[in-house]
C-alpha cells in the first residue's frame, strides 16, 4: 500500500499532518501551508506517496503525488 498524509485541521487550533490510521499526528504546524510542506517532506523521505489537503469542513479539497526524495535517477551525473 502506497504511504499517504493528510493535512486536516486541529480542533485546537493549528494544522496536523496525520498518517491514515495514526493515533497521533506526524506533525503539528500552525498554519495549512506549514502542514503540507511537511506532509511533502515526509512523503518523500518515505520514498512518496499521497498527500491530501482537506478543509476547515473536513472536506477533500486537493490531492497532490509526491515524488521520492531519495530516488537515485535524480542525482545528476
């Protein structure tokens, strides 16, 4: 199964990058555009994956691909 982030607002305030199925947030930022760099980040130390952003609603409101950080055809030769 490819990894996934979600990018979902906090109850108390601020923003979470959560990992489906995670008792506890990877990540806590303040604002939503923190939260997805970080989620981008994660991601592609875990060899990429999904991120999806949801809204203050909870609703879906961008899915975005992320490549792997660490993929070897990137290295310039």
């Amino acid at each position: 199964m490819a990894e996934s982030r979600h990018v979902v607002p906090n109850a108390g305030g601020g923003w979470d990058v959560r990992k489906p199925g995670a008792s506890r947030a990877s990540a806590h930022t303040d604002t939503q555009a923190q939260a997805q760099d970080r989620a981008r980040e994660i991601l592609g130390n875990a060899g990429g994956g999904e991120m999806l952003t949801h809204g203050r609603g909870g609703e879906i409101r961008a899915k975005d691909t992320i490549r792997p950080g660490n993929d070897p055809r990137n290295i310039p030769g």
